[in-house]
C-alpha cells in the first residue's frame, strides 16, 4: 500500500490479492505490472565505465555525420549552416541527451519500462521508441550491405567505378560530375546498374539480388556476435569500431588536403553565407541534425545507459558523446570539402555548382572523388570500410533497444522458450533480417527511401514531442533533478533546468509544425511515390506512432475512478514503488551499488 510521508510515498508491501481488495483487479494489475521483475538475475553493468562512453559515441556518429551533416552545409551556405548547429548543439542536444541517459541509468530499464514508470499515461512512448528502432534496424542494415559490396568491389584495379568503358555503362556516361540531366557519371551508373539494379518504379519489385542477399546476411552475423552476450561483447566491440573510423577519416583528410584545389573546398566549408541565416529552414534543419545525430527519441542510448553503475556520472558521458558527435562532423566535413574542392579543380567549376546529392554522396559523390586520387583502391577500401564501422555501432545500438525492452517485460517467458539469452538475439537478427529482404530485390531502393522517410523523418519527431512532454513536463524538471541528486549527489544547474523545462520543448515543437507544415511526398531522385505507396509509408509511419495513443487508452481503462481521476493518477503515480522493494533486493546481491529509489509523487 502506498503511504505517503511528507514529499515521498513509501510502501507497505502487499501480494497481488491484496492489492486487488485494496485497490480493485484493474488498478492491482497497473500496480503488480513490475513485479516479474522481482524474477530477473543482477542487471549487468559495463566492464569499465570507458564502454559505455565509447558505445555511446559509435551510436550517435553514424553515416548521417558523413553525409548528412556536409549535404546540409552544402545546401545551407557552407560555414553558415554551422552557427545554428552549434547553438542547437547547447540547448537542444546536451540537455535531452542529459535527460535521456537520466531516466534509463535511474530506472535501469530500456525505454518500454522506463517510460512507464516515469510517467503511465504515456507508456507508449516507450513502446513507440522500440518499435521505431526496429523498423530502422531492418532497413539501416541495407546501408551496411551496400558498403560490404563497395568494400568488396574495391578490390579491383580499376575501380569498376572509375571510367565507363563496362559493359553496364550508357552512351551518355561521362567521367566527370556535370548539372546535366542528359549525361550521368561513371560512379552514378554503377550505383543504379549494378550495384541496385533498380527497377523503374516501385510498381515494378524486380527479382532478389542473390549476392546483396548474401552481404545481408553477412551483415547480420557480424551484428549479432556484436551484441550476443549483451553489454560484454559490445563493450569489447566499441573499442575498435568506435574508435577506428577517426584513424580513417584523418588519414583520408591528410590525403585531400594535399590535393589540388582543396583550400576553396575548405573554403567554402568555413566561411559563412551569412545571408542563409535569415532563413527559418536552415535554423530547423541544424535542430534536426543535432537531433536525429545525436538519437533523441530512439531509445538506443536510454537502453546503454540502463548498464550503468547507478552512481555514474552522468553528465561527463552527456558531454563526450554530445560534443564528439559534433567534433566528428565537423572533421567529416573538412574531408569532404576538401574532395568537393577537388572536384572543382578537375571540372573547372565553382565548388557551388558541383552535382551534390543526399545520400547519393557516400555512394555516388565519394566514389566518383576517389577514382580521380592517386592509389584509388586503398582510398576506396578505408573509405568503405570505415562505412562499415559506422554502421555496426549505429545498428546494433538499434537492435539493442528491441532486445533490452523485451527482456525487462518478458524476462521469464523469454528464457522458458529460448533457454538462452544469445538463442533469443538471435531469433530477433533472423526475423529483421526476413523484414529487410525486399530492401535487396531490384526494387529495394525504392523501399529503403519509403521506410527511410515515413520512419526518421515523420514518426521521430511525434515520438520526440511526446517523450519530451512525459519526462519535462508531466513527470517535472524537479523530479528529474532529484533523481541526479539521488545518484550523483548533485541537481541539475539551472541551465538544464531551464532547457528542459523551456527551451527543449519549444523548440521540438517548431520543428514539429514547421515539419508538418512543410511535409512532402517521398521521393527519390525525380521519381515521385504514386498514392498507393505513400500510404503504406503512412502505415509504417502509423505502426509507431499508434502505440502513444494506445498505450494512454490502456492506462485510463485499468484504472478505476471517474475521468479527472483517473487522469490525475495516470499522470501522477510515477516511479511505482514495487521499484522501492526491489532496489533493496538488488542492492543486498549486486555489487554495481544501486541505491533504493524513493517513489516520489508528482504533485508535492
């Protein structure tokens, strides 16, 4: 039974019939939903602290801080795309990340039980997040494959991308980037011919692409002996792939910088256009980078954080991660403006006029860069193989979510059917391996742009605005700040505080109304979606989405009383205080020294 004791409420302990005499069946489920957990061995924590910052920084740097970050430089007037993202990088990126990394360490559950227990009425935020990543991790392990089958072409001498004397090639190939929509280079022909072998439309599926099925599955196995044994295999893992691609990127920008023409690349990359920041867009984009870098509202990095000692120091991890997210695109973008400056000289054209496109520019732009360079193969394979590294991190954090939260709900049943923990990681590599098959039939990119879009684009920023209600609003900066006290002896300064409570949620909302007002149709290239298709993208955008919506109509419907009380429970009743019995369980049988909580009530 809940007591309540000045600010906090402690509990008297009761079994579930006795909290179904006390409070009614509906509501004794709500209150005994935890209580498998009483079931479940110590929690696991990281080897060394240094793991999670590590695994931390290989989920939040990924391909988008190789082509994303630089594609929007590019379109938003060079250096003056990087005033906004830095700014955004203070007030919008380090506070929500704080605030993230907060709730999983404190409740040491992935984002299903997380969200659950800070605030009911939104569970299905939680369940939301789980199910975003793995929607993702089915088709983000395409771009794996496609940087095996790069790596693996590479190989060759020449590059089958460097000239256009195959067999693939059309008469209107030529060996340098021109604007001109008749012609297309040689790199662009072996991206849509041979490495896609793309249909015409998504009317038309094609056949299986045999040899990218098998990449696929390639890229599963080494996922899945990334993470197998939990957070010490990843924990080893990290070391290598987080930290390898800095070795990559430096080498490839000691390389362009020595290259003729790569000081107006540079240039341009800089010095700012400073007319471009009277534009709304460029400011909303720089806020969307930072976020969808960083992966607020993916639950990847709230699940990691969930290993961790439960007096880890927070804020140190928020800072490296979020800051060398940054530091990392800021270097991508040095290397390539310096190809992009490159490009320019061997054209004859200002860097302003080079073709550039978005995600075309690690598989079209780059390739193109590296055939024109001196030992072209060993470029192309770092290039690649640094792809690939950035790719692991970013996935099996993704896959992480989906078996984190599936293993806090379903502890007991999961071990009944699967016996082992590393039988049940793999049975969920298998099954988002089946879901990614149709992104390597001929017709796949057209499906990986579809997901792509409806997923990242439209679904995250509903689930950001809605996590960002629940834990800053609705479960309170206050609480909040005295869960950091409860850990790290200290409360949030001011400056987060202020962040959380103000700046965060204003300008989540912004960027949701500017996205929605300035939503467009899915496209790729100059193929526009016909109806049809647009609406299953809204069916997978919806599969996430619907779960927030669902997930408050099960809490007001468990609950008994009239509608405002019910409300004021589901809104109020935060960090169940089963959690306050159990903590003392895992304290007198582990040794990460994890502290009981105190169920603290959210009006006080």
């Amino acid at each position: 039974m809940i007591i309540k004791k000045g600010g906090y409420i402690t509990q008297r302990h009761l079994n579930p019939a006795q909290l179904s005499m006390e409070f009614g069946p509906r509501r004794a489920t709500m209150l005994t939903q935890g209580a498998d957990a009483d079931q479940e061995p110590t929690r696991p924590t990281w080897s060394r602290q240094i793991e999670f910052t590590l695994a931390g920084i290989g989920c939040a740097v990924g391909l988008g801080n190789v082509w994303r970050f630089p594609y929007l430089c590019y379109r938003s007037g060079g250096g003056a795309f990087l005033v906004p993202y830095l700014l955004m990088l203070v007030v919008l990126g380090i506070p929500l990340l704080y605030m993230e990394l907060t709730v999983g360490q404190y409740t040491r559950r992935g984002p299903v039980l997380a969200l659950a227990t800070v605030c009911p009425l939104l569970k299905g935020v939680g369940i939301a997040s789980v199910a975003i990543s793995f929607i993702m991790c089915t088709y983000y392990n395409v771009v794996i494959t496609w940087a095996l089958y790069y790596l693996f072409s590479s190989f060759q001498a020449p590059l089958p991308w460097q000239n256009c004397n195959n067999t693939w090639n059309t008469p209107n190939c030529t060996n340098h980037a021109t604007n001109s929509s008749y012609s297309s280079t040689a790199s662009q022909e072996f991206f849509k011919y041979v490495s896609l072998d793309q249909t015409s439309g998504v009317e038309d599926t094609g056949v299986l692409r045999w040899d990218l099925f098998l990449i696929l599955i390639l890229a599963w196995i080494l996922i899945y002996f990334c993470i197998f044994k939990g957070v010490k295999s990843t924990g080893k893992v990290v070391y290598f792939t987080a930290l390898f691609p800095y070795v990559i990127l430096i080498a490839l920008l000691i390389n362009n910088a020595q290259l003729p023409g790569a000081l107006e690349g540079i240039k341009f990359f800089i010095v700012p256009v400073w007319d471009e920041l009277l534009s709304v867009e460029v400011w909303v984009n720089a806020a969307a980078q930072i976020f969808n870098s960083i992966g607020i509202g993916f639950g990847s990095l709230m699940a990691m954080s969930s290993y961790n000692d439960f007096n880890n120091n927070i804020l140190k991890d928020t800072l490296s991660i979020s800051i060398i997210n940054s530091v990392t695109s800021i270097l991508a973008g040095f290397v390539i403006f310096s190809a992009f400056g490159y490009m320019s000289y061997l054209q004859g054209i200002p860097v302003s006029d080079l073709a550039v496109d978005g995600p075309g520019l690690v598989y079209v732009v780059y390739p193109q860069a590296f055939a024109n360079m001196p030992v072209a193969q060993l470029w192309a394979v770092l290039f690649f193989f640094m792809l690939l590294c950035l790719g692991l991190d970013s996935e099996f954090a993704m896959v992480e979510v989906m078996v984190t939260s599936l293993m806090d709900q379903f502890y007991k049943d999961v071990i009944h059917i699967f016996k082992k923990k590393e039988l049940f990681v793999l049975a969920v590599c298998f099954v988002a391996c089946l879901f990614g098959i149709p992104c390597v039939m001929q017709v796949g990119i057209y499906v990986f742009q579809l997901l792509d879009h409806y997923t990242a684009i439209v679904s995250i920023m509903f689930l950001a605005f809605f996590e960002v209600m629940a834990v800053c609003w609705i479960y309170g900066v206050k609480r909040l700040s005295a869960n950091l006290e409860e850990m790290n002896g200290n409360k949030a300064n001011i400056f987060f505080r202020l962040c959380w409570l103000i700046v965060a949620p204003v300008l989540i909302t912004v960027i949701l109304i500017f996205s929605i007002i300035q939503f467009k149709p899915a496209r790729y290239g100059k193929y526009v979606f016909p109806p049809w298709a647009q609406g299953v993208g809204w069916i997978i955008a919806l599969a996430s989405i619907i779960w927030i919506p669902l997930g408050a109509i099960h809490t007001l419907w468990v609950l008994p009383g009239s509608i405002m009380e019910v409300m004021y429970i589901s809104c109020s009743y935060t960090l169940y205080c089963q959690k306050y019995s159990l903590t003392h369980q895992n304290h007198s049988r582990s040794s990460n020294h994890f502290h009981g909580h105190k169920c603290i009530q959210s009006h006080t």
